[in-house]
C-alpha cells in the first residue's frame, strides 16, 4: 500500500522541526541516560538472581511459583525497557551496542531478527492495516472493522484475557519458527536470512532450551518445572497483550483500509496518530514498567 500525503506534506517536518529544538534547547541526548541504564541493570540483576533463586533456592513449591511468575514479568518488561529500544536504535548512538541489547530478546526466548522484521518493516508502516499488519490477526479475536464477524466474537470480551496468555508461548515455540521456515510474515516475504542470522537463530534456541527447561527439571523435577514454566509463559504473555492492545485495539482508534488503488487517503505520519492510542500517561509507575510505551504515539512517529 501506499500512502497519500497532503498537498506540501507540511505536518511530520514541522513537527520533527520542534521535537528538534526541544532537545537542543534544553540539551536533552535523544538516546537512553543515565536512568535508563540504571533499570536495565536492575532488570538484568532481576533476571539473573530470580533465576538461580529458583534452581538453586530449595524453596516450598509455593514460593518457587511465585517466583516463576515474578520471572515472567521480568521478561516482558525487559522486552519493553531493553529490547524494544534497542530494537528500534534508539538505545545508544552506536549500533553495535543497540545489537547487543537488542539480543535480550533472543536471551528471552524469541528472535530479534524476525521481530525487527514484523515490527520495523509491516507494523510501523501500516499499523492496524488488516491483512498486513499481524499485530492485530488474533486467533478467535476480531479486533478490525474489516475482519469477518463470527458469532463467538461476542465473547471475546470473556475469553480475551486467557487467550492473551499463551501469546508468549505461541510466539516461541510456534510464531518464530513458522516466520523461520516458510520465509514469510503474514504473507509477506522476509527475503534473504543473512548466514549470521541462521547462526544466532539455532544457538540462542538451544541456549533457551537448554537454561529454561532442562537445568530447571534436573534442580526442580519435571512437574515443578512443568508448572513454574506455565506460569511464566501465562504472566509474560499476558503482559505483553495488554500493553499492545491498548496501544491500538481501544474505542477511538482508526481501523484504516486501502481504496481500490492500493492507496491509503493519508499522509503517513497522521496515519499513525489516527491508528494508535496513549494510556496512563500521567502515571509515573506505568511509565517505569513498560519503558514508555503508554506514550504510544510519540513511539510511532518518531
């Protein structure tokens, strides 16, 4: 699809113009400070010590649960603070260490190549575009205006929420490796898979196999293993669903479709105030935990 700007495109570099002087006015870096690097490694330390607090802790079964699930957050929100930032280069001026960061995810369970593909390359660009844009194909869930009615839709309200928490499963065990093997991304072709890429892909899957399934069985059992990794699946998948779908699948934001000419009547950057949506933005906490991402469509434009 293409989009069609207005007569003399006047509205993104202008307001690229001022988010400019904002920055060298009050000499702010555009990148991650101080702060930023300061969560990170908290969220690094979280990781690790809840980790080997599991395995190694001989904790009662309650406990060690509880800290399965306290790991499931952990990874979401090493997603939402580490990883996506990075992901979109805007964590350090120097891409080496934005790819080093952006490798978390793969530390996570996911891959960092495919997810820049779907996100840079189909989900910035045609946010909330139906048939192109995967974020919002949801099995069993119609959340577009163009997508087909089926009559269990009405319960989706009901059924939503225990759907969102097998999205962080599905996208580990079956999503990467669907995108992986067919070259495609929602029918879109990903091209070439650069030899490193392939590489990184099958060690950090193994690496993952390896740190999350079978050291936890060989300290913990199967079944306290089998439990604890259910609860982390369900808490991070759960997370992650309802941050993203607040971004884009609430009351008041646009469900666009392309005319007979393949376009869309928008210029780009309205495109995406129209398709996105902000939440929680005076809450300082919410902020914290999800790396900014309430601020939703400030992260899309810019």
């Amino acid at each position: 699809p293409k989009f069609k700007a207005r007569e003399g495109k006047l509205f993104f570099p202008e307001l690229k113009r001022k988010i400019d002087f904002y920055f060298d006015r009050n000499r702010k870096n555009k990148t991650a400070n101080l702060y930023t690097y300061a969560k990170a490694f908290i969220l690094i330390f979280a990781y690790v010590s809840t980790y080997f607090l599991i395995i190694l802790g001989n904790q009662s079964t309650f406990f060690t649960l509880t800290l399965w699930m306290f790991l499931g957050i952990v990874f979401a929100c090493i997603g939402f603070n580490i990883m996506h930032d990075a992901g979109h280069g805007s964590y350090s001026k120097h891409e080496k260490v934005n790819y080093f960061l952006f490798l978390s995810l793969n530390l996570v369970g996911a891959n960092a190549f495919l997810w820049e593909t779907k996100q840079n390359g189909l989900h910035h660009r045609f946010t909330n575009l139906d048939g192109i844009d995967e974020d919002i194909d949801i099995p069993f869930m119609r959340v577009h205006t163009n997508q087909k009615w089926e009559k269990y839709h009405k319960y989706q309200y009901i059924y939503a929420f225990p759907l969102y928490t097998v999205t962080y499963f599905l996208w580990v065990w079956y999503a990467d490796f669907k995108k992986y093997f067919s070259g495609k991304i929602h029918g879109q072709d990903i091209g070439e898979i650069p030899l490193s890429e392939h590489f990184i892909f099958w060690l950090s899957k193994f690496f993952y196999i390896f740190y999350i399934i079978v050291v936890p069985i060989y300290f913990l059992g199967f079944w306290k293993f089998f439990f604890g990794y259910l609860l982390l699946c369900a808490t991070c998948g759960l997370f992650i669903s309802v941050i993203f779908q607040l971004a884009h699948v609430v009351e008041g934001v646009d469900n666009p479709i392309t005319d007979q000419d393949n376009q869309i009547k928008q210029e780009w950057a309205v495109h995406q105030i129209q398709s996105t949506s902000n939440f929680s933005t005076s809450n300082w906490f919410v902020t914290l935990f999800t790396g900014g991402l309430n601020f939703q469509t400030e992260h899309h434009l810019f």
